[in-house]
C-alpha cells in the first residue's frame, strides 16, 4: 500500500508520531535522493545523482551483487556501444569500469562506415562487479546500505506549488523503517514482481535464488500507474572442461583494443585478451525444442519477450524453415570454470535441456552447472513519464531500465545516467538536463519511450535514430560532455580531459584543411588524383574511402605525432563532412519543433478539430514539445494544425530561447 495523504488530511496525520516528520516538505531530509536497486540502471542513477552534490542513498536487497551481470558476461554492442559511451561522456561510471573489467574488446561492423561502429568488450564478472562496488563505495556523496523497499512514502505538494501531483517525501523498507528523501530513482530491473519460469514450474524470483521486490510493486500500482508484464531469459551456464572447443570457430578480440571510456587510452587487459567460440544449432536442436514447447509455461504465456534477443523457442518458431541459428560461447571470466552459450536462451524443462545442449556441435557431452530460465516482471507504461524520466503523476519520482520496458545492461545505464542527475538537479532545485534525440541515442531511447511506450522488451539500435550520422560512438564527448558540464555533473579531470580533446582535434583538422594542392601536386606524391584543376585540402581528399589519413604523412609529417584515436576521429569527420552539413539542416528543423513546448496541464479535450481518438492518445501521452507530439502515432498534419492553432491561442505553448537550438545542433 502506498503511504500518501491529501492536503485536507495532512493537518490529522501530522498529528501522528509516524508521519510527524513527514508532514511538511520543508522539513530537512535523511537524504536528497533515494536509488532502489543495484543494477546497472541502479549504479549509474547513485552516481549521477551523487554528482550533482546531491546526497545520495543506494537502496539493494544485498551490497555484494552490485553491478552484477544477471545475463551475459558483455558490454556494449551494436547501438549499445554507443549508449554507454554517452554515459562516459556524462561523467558515468560503466565504461571505465568495462575498461579495467574486460576480457576481449571488438569493434563490430568494421567493415561498414563509422556511423555503424559498435565498441563490444566481453567482461569478466567477478572484475566487473568488483571494480563497480569499488567505484562506489568511495564515491563523494553517496551511500550504500542493504535494504528492501517495502513502500514509498508520500506527501501533498506545498499550497503555493498549485499542483495536483503528489510529491516523494522517503522511501519504507520491509523493516518498517522509514528514510526520509525528496527524489527517489526506482531501477528494479525484473525483479518488480518478477517470476522465474522453467518448464511448467513457476516461482517468485527477480534473478535465480533473489527475492522479488512485491511491495514496490502494489505500491505503483495503487498510485494508479499502468503496469504491464514483460518477459526475458538466461541460457544454461556450462562447465568448460565438458566442451570440445576443437570443433568450434575460434572468435578473436581485435589486436589494438579501443577503450570505452574517453578518459583512457588504452584498457587493462590489452596484452591478456580472451578468445570466444562459435557453433550452431541444428535440425535435431529444433526436433527437441518443437517437441517439448508444450512444456514451456514462459511460451504458454502471452506477455511479450525480446524480438532481439529471443529465445530459443521463440527462434524455432519465428523461423521454421531455419535448420540453424548461430551460438556464442563465451568464457565468464579468467578463472572461471564456466561458459555463457550466448544464443541458446530457453525455457525448457530442466530434464529436457541437457538433451537440448547436446545436440549442438562441440556440446555432445556438455555438463549443465545451472538451468536456463525465462523471467517475467512488471513494467509501467513509461509514457507516465517526461524527459528527465520523473513521472508525471508523482512528484520527485524517477524511474529507470527494465521498469520503463527496456532490455539490456547499457539501456539501463543510459536511463539510470539520465534519470540519478535529474533527481539531484531537482532535489537542489536546479535546471534540469534533458537529452533530445538532437543530441544523443540516450535521448532517442527516452524519447521513443515517453512517446510510443513499449509493447515488446526495447533494444537501442543505430536504426532508430534519424541524425546516425550525427551521433556516432566516436564523438559522444563532443555532443554531451559540455552539456553535463553545464548542468555540474562533469569534473575536474574529465573537462580538462575533454579540452585537451577538443582542441587537439580542431588543431589536426586546421592542419589538414590548411594543406592545399594542385592534382599534380598530390600525384606527386603518390595520391591519385582526378585532373580536373581544381585545389583539393588534404581534410577534402579524406572523403574519398582510397585516401586513408596514414596515406597524407609524407605531405603532413606532424601527423606521425597525432594519437591513433584522434586521427580516426578527424578522418571519421572528413568522411561524413558534406554528409554532415545536410543534417545539420534538418537537425535546425527537429529543433524549432522541440523548442515549442506545451504546456503539460492542457485540456486536449477541448481542441477544436481534432478527433476522439487523438485526443485520448494526446491526454494520454501529454507531450512535452510539439515535435513530441508529432512523433506521437495517429498524429496526422491536420491534427497538428489543430493542435498549434489551438495552443497558440490559448498560450498554452511557449518557444525556448533561440540559443538553444542553436547550441544543440553544434553550429
């Protein structure tokens, strides 16, 4: 049950010992900002929060699985590299972490242009998750104590707020004790009623032989939010000595690994990188499979599961014609026995899956060490929820990863960066700091969220953002970094870092902008060039893919001296230059569109124009910007006419200073 009074009815539980301290929102506070749960989201929402100079707690039912790896032993990924490396930028805490914790780094889809790069590293668990509590347990402004939270503790808004939104006053714990606070960050992954499935056996579990957060659960949704239920699993964890690597493919990491983080400049395990192996179902896999899916609770089930990470099950259905589907093997760490077979993720019964695992080449007599289960959890509705990722119906409440229907560690990181530095502005009554889909995959991920919601488990991908050429893995630093610094969460070391940065850049881009010859200069020196007259810069010839940057060192020998890292950044950008400046154009018209906000109480039922269905979906959803509101499915060109017409008149839309577009687009 949710703790909360009404205004009339504060003046008679102020009267009572148990909410004494509670019954004002001038009272001082324990705390600024509550994090329940360790996760990833959990890990990046303390510290962001702690960031901003915000006192912060970190709630989470047991301190030694901070920054546990539930799934697999990786980070980063296609679109996911990118994620985290926006987290870097804003000061976060993963990349570094990943940096001294992985085991094999790989750059995916080399092959393709840079706007596609993703950063991967494979991790050990047992370094990750001990570099993680380090990190934290010395971070100024944060805490860190073992706790369930049971309940939240709310309270009326101040008369002079002239808002119906209740607002956040702490946090109860399964104790019964109360920890007083002003903004709370929930970030409970699957464990918000979550239920571990294997076979036909069900039982409440957020991760194997974890306790489910039930209370937190009832909690929001007796405060009226609108939960869903979702569905995710883990493969079987396998013993190493049981498997014959011989047959398998061998999975290299890249010789010169590219660190996550912007503050190194190589990682810890450069010369101790790890391989990882590759095989493959087959049609006997399938047979087994097919004939046991009857067994299977977590198919029975109509919840949605991931459509990117999918199980086994879900695979051979999807896909019946397929005789195979690839399989991963990878090592969970230096010295552990186990392999993480990443590929074969199912629900099957536990006598049924040793069978299953045996059927794939190099498996014949592997040994099961732990079952593979599904998981089903609650999610809200994360259209209840704005930019900063507070919710709309409570004030000072935050929530962040698998609660708002995402999926994956670096999708929890992004939100829980975004969601901990919010919370601390608020509590400190500072500006807040929103991520558009201008400036960042995180702000194409939250946007996408707070505007369609999510019927099936959400995955970043570089597909879903319109500016991909804008914002690469590469360049996090130059589209955030400044931004974070503004709001107060960037230090000392990461600014000067990020001068020295961008300065060394803007200096090898002169140098190269400023060496112009004539065709037959460059011919002389043995760069092919078309005759054509015209005067080419040294940065106008890296546009063409058979010029590469290395090939301009005998006409620039001061680029013999220029990092590895910052030589592929320049070239990257003479690559997409004439790219670049055609969105840049229709970055100017994403943001006139973002810069007229509405405002977040109006009466969509009284717009003239517009039909019935669009108005329940603009009440709804309640966009923060025009350009939301056009994102929004259903919307049509007429609607939104109606729409502006009708807000102008009632100036009930307001435009951002001038600046501000012009500050997001770069120029």
């Amino acid at each position: 049950m949710i703790r909360s009074f009404t205004r009339q009815s504060a003046r008679v539980y102020s009267r009572t010992r148990r909410y004494a301290s509670l019954s004002s929102s001038s009272q001082p506070h324990a705390y600024d900002v509550c994090v329940i749960g360790g996760g990833h989201a959990g890990c990046e929402a303390a510290a962001g929060a702690a960031r901003t100079g915000a006192r912060t707690l970190l709630l989470t039912q047991n301190l030694n699985t901070i920054g546990e790896l539930s799934c697999n032993p990786s980070m980063g990924g296609v679109g996911k590299g990118t994620l985290m490396r926006e987290v870097d930028a804003l000061d976060g805490v993963c990349s570094k972490v990943t940096d001294a914790a992985g085991v094999q780094f790989q750059i995916l889809n080399r092959s393709k242009g840079a706007a596609v790069w993703s950063p991967r590293a494979q991790v050990d668990r047992k370094l990750y998750k001990r570099h993680m509590q380090e990190t934290l347990r010395g971070y100024p402004n944060l805490d860190t104590r073992p706790g369930s939270v049971f309940d939240l503790v709310l309270g009326p808004p101040p008369i002079s707020a002239n808002s119906p939104r209740l607002e956040v006053r702490g946090v109860k714990l399964d104790s019964g004790e109360v920890i007083t606070c002003s903004q709370v960050v929930i970030c409970t992954g699957t464990f918000l009623s979550g239920e571990i499935h294997i076979g036909m056996k069900r039982f409440p579990a957020g991760r194997m032989n974890e306790a489910p957060s039930v209370g937190l659960s009832a909690s929001l949704n007796a405060a009226g939010f609108r939960l869903g239920r979702l569905q995710t699993g883990t493969p079987a964890r396998l013993a190493k000595d049981s498997i014959d690597f011989s047959k398998l493919e061998v999975q290299e990491g890249d010789a010169s690994p590219l660190p996550f983080s912007f503050m190194n400049n190589t990682v810890v395990n450069a010369d101790n990188q790890i391989r990882c192996y590759m095989t493959h179902t087959t049609a006997r896999t399938h047979d087994i499979v097919r004939a046991n899916i009857g067994q299977c609770v977590h198919v029975q089930e109509t919840k949605k599961g991931p459509r990117y990470c999918p199980s086994l099950e879900a695979k051979v259905m999807r896909f019946p014609l397929k005789t195979s589907h690839n399989v991963w093997l990878e090592p969970e760490g230096y010295d552990s026995d186990l392999i993480y077979p990443n590929g074969l993720s199912c629900s099957l019964p536990e006598e049924v899956q040793e069978e299953m695992y045996q059927s794939v080449p190099g498996l014949e007599n592997v040994k099961l060490v732990r079952p593979a289960y599904g998981v089903e959890y609650d999610h809200i509705d994360a259209r209840e929820l704005g930019p900063t990722l507070e919710t709309k119906r409570i004030k000072g409440l935050f929530l962040a990863g698998q609660i708002n229907g995402t999926t994956g560690y670096e999708e929890a990181a992004g939100q829980g960066v975004v969601a901990g530095i919010n919370a601390g502005l608020s509590a400190l009554r500072r500006p807040p700091l929103v991520i558009s889909r201008a400036d960042g995959f995180i702000g194409v991920m939250i946007d996408d969220l707070i505007v369609k919601g999510a019927e099936e488990p959400y995955r970043m991908f570089t597909s879903r953002s319109e500016y991909r050429m804008t914002l690469r893995s590469d360049n996090a630093d130059l589209r955030l970094t400044e931004k974070g610094r503004a709001a107060g969460v960037v230090g000392d070391a990461r600014w000067n870092r990020f001068e020295e940065t961008r300065a060394e850049l803007a200096r090898v881009t002169e140098l190269l902008q400023s060496c112009v010859l004539s065709p037959q200069r460059w011919q002389n020196f043995g760069i092919d060039r078309k005759r054509d007259g015209a005067m080419k810069s040294a940065f106008e010839l890296l546009r063409h893919r058979n010029v590469p940057i290395h090939a301009l060192t005998p006409v620039i020998p001061e680029l013999n001296s220029v990092h590895p890292h910052i030589l592929t950044r320049v070239e990257t950008d003479a690559v997409y230059s004439s790219h670049l400046r055609r969105q840049a154009a229709d970055l100017r018209v994403f943001m006139e569109d973002e810069s007229l906000l509405l405002d977040p109480h109006l009466d969509y039922h009284v717009v003239e124009g517009l039909s019935s269905e669009v108005k329940e979906r603009l009440s709804k959803v309640r966009p923060t910007s025009i350009g939301a509101a056009k994102r929004m499915e259903g919307m049509t060109p007429t609607s939104m006419i109606y729409l502006l017409r009708h807000a102008r008149r009632t100036n009930a839309v307001k435009t951002v200073h001038g600046a501000a577009v012009h500050d997001a687009i770069g120029v």
